[in-house]
C-alpha cells in the first residue's frame, strides 16, 4: 500500500484545525467503520464516478439565521481544486488522526467553481465532474478551497450574494471569502450510501458544505450547539452601508470585533462535510 498523495494537502499549511461538530444534525446512515469495506476490483472492470456538490437546502431553499434573519440566496459560488476520490483499506478516519492508505484514486483535473444555489428544493446537488475510475467502494474525498481563476466569483474561494430580511428591512448582500482551505475526508453519512462503484454503471461522491455553522439555524434551540458556535447574521448586517452589504475577507477583518473576526475565521473550516461525515480540516492562508 501506498500513501494517498492527496495528503500532501496537509503540508506547509499555517494551521490545522479542530473537527467541528454538526450541531443538532444527525447523520442517518450506519458509520463507516461498521461495514466492510470493498476494495478495487481487477484492471479492466471500471465505471463512472460523478462528483457532485452540495449546499443542502438551506442554500437552495433559504433558512432564517440564529438571529431572525430570512436569508435567500441568489448564488454561492465556491471554487474547488485538486478533487481527489480514493478506495483507502483501512478505512479513513479524519477523526482519529491517522494516514490515509489509497489502493486505488482518481482526480478531477483543473479548477471547478460551482453555484450551490442553483436550483429549486427538488434539485439534485450540483454535478462538478464526470471522472473514469476502477470499480469498487471509494470511501474517501479530498478537495482544496482556491480563489476563482475567472468568473462572477474571480479571485474569491467562497461568493456568497442574496437579500437578508428582519423586522421590515431587506438587506442585499455578498460577502466573499478569500481564506484557501483544505478537506480530507473519509466515507459519506446520510440516508444512503454514496460511492459504490460497480463496473459499466455510475456512482456519485459528494462535497457537503453545512452553511448553517456560519448562520446558525434559526429552527434549532438557542442553546444547540449549531447556533452557539455560530456567527449568525447581525454581526455582518452591521457592517452594512447604504442598505447594502458588500464586504470581503479584508472587510470583514478590519470591521467585525476580534471575537467575531476569530469565530468567523474558524468556522470556515468546518463548512466543508461529506454528508454528515467529517473531514480533515486544514486553513490554508490567512490574510
């Protein structure tokens, strides 16, 4: 066995994180480490593996934040790179620290910058990538945040533009993050399982990315863990001007308190999920 090359990622990063818990979600499936895991099946036997992304519904649908706003978005963009699918035996566990052991990987080549708004409720989460990969159980997803090479969201890993509304007064808004970070990650958890590979068929993999940790979640109890974590909204609408808000990283550096500015500043590394599956979280740059 070979070390996964992805987990490069780690190197010369300025920080690495805590695993940041789920607040009051709840993942469904059965955990990874309960079930056996399928390895690479012999040369020749392949199929197609669709990367998808997905900001769940709460970007696609709107959610009222921890302090009453109702937040609608127009469009999150966010830039990914380096998209790295693996069979690993063991499986990964970015919880427990370990290495990641790859008998079989594939990569989505160049940089993908997708709208995780896109869509209505019923949609399916956003396809990033087709990619050929040998048959078998790919249980690990790896990818790296990049600011945006062109595009409405160039220069930015995370654009995130909609209207916020409380107590009569409607708020537009972008807020656009410019912080490189990096996911490794071990095998998906939610209703079914996702990257199961058979030969001649397709399997999705996804990036699951839990905006409610930045938010907080207007539907959960104070007290939840979703929301005491959270930044929430007032602290950005107050750094509105002329009925609009319109900041960056630098913007929002230079005029959120130290306290939010450190609580902003960690919660993006736990945007990034597979599912309700944790990842390795890594900052990779910071202003």
């Amino acid at each position: 066995m070979q070390r996964n090359s992805f987990k490069a990622f780690t190197l010369g990063c300025l920080a690495l994180v805590g695993l940041a818990g789920c607040g009051s979600e709840s993942p469904t499936a059965t955990a990874p480490e309960t079930e056996p895991t399928e390895t690479a099946s012999a040369e020749g036997d392949r199929g197609t593996l669709v990367i998808r992304a997905n900001g769940e519904d709460f970007v696609r649908e709107g959610f009222t934040t921890k302090d009453g706003w109702e937040v609608q978005f127009d469009n999150v963009y966010v830039s990914l790179a380096d998209i790295t699918a693996a069979q690993t035996d063991p499986p990964f566990d970015p919880e427990a620290g370990g290495t990641l052991e790859a008998k079989a990987e594939v990569k989505v080549e160049g940089t993908q910058v997708v709208d995780l708004a896109e869509g209505d409720e019923s949609a399916d989460p956003v396809m990033v990538s087709e990619v050929e990969a040998p048959a078998g159980r790919f249980n690990a997803l790896a990818w790296r945040m990049v600011p945006a090479e062109s595009g409405p969201s160039e220069g930015y890993t995370v654009w995130m533009q909609g209207t916020a509304s409380k107590d009569g007064e409607t708020l537009p808004f972008a807020i656009k993050v410019n912080e490189e970070l990096a996911f490794t990650c071990g095998d998906f958890i939610g209703d079914e399982r996702k990257g199961i590979l058979a030969a001649d068929e397709e399997a999705d993999l996804e990036a699951t990315f839990h905006f409610d940790h930045l938010f907080g979640d207007g539907g959960a109890p104070p007290d939840d863990s979703i929301n005491t974590g959270a930044l929430g909204f007032d602290p950005l609408a107050a750094l509105a001007t002329n009925g609009t808000l319109d900041v960056d990283s630098a913007a929002l550096q230079a005029g959120l308190s130290e306290e939010d500015y450190t609580t902003f500043l960690a919660i993006l590394p736990s945007l990034g999920h597979v599912g309700e599956g944790h990842c390795e979280e890594v900052r990779l740059t910071a202003l």
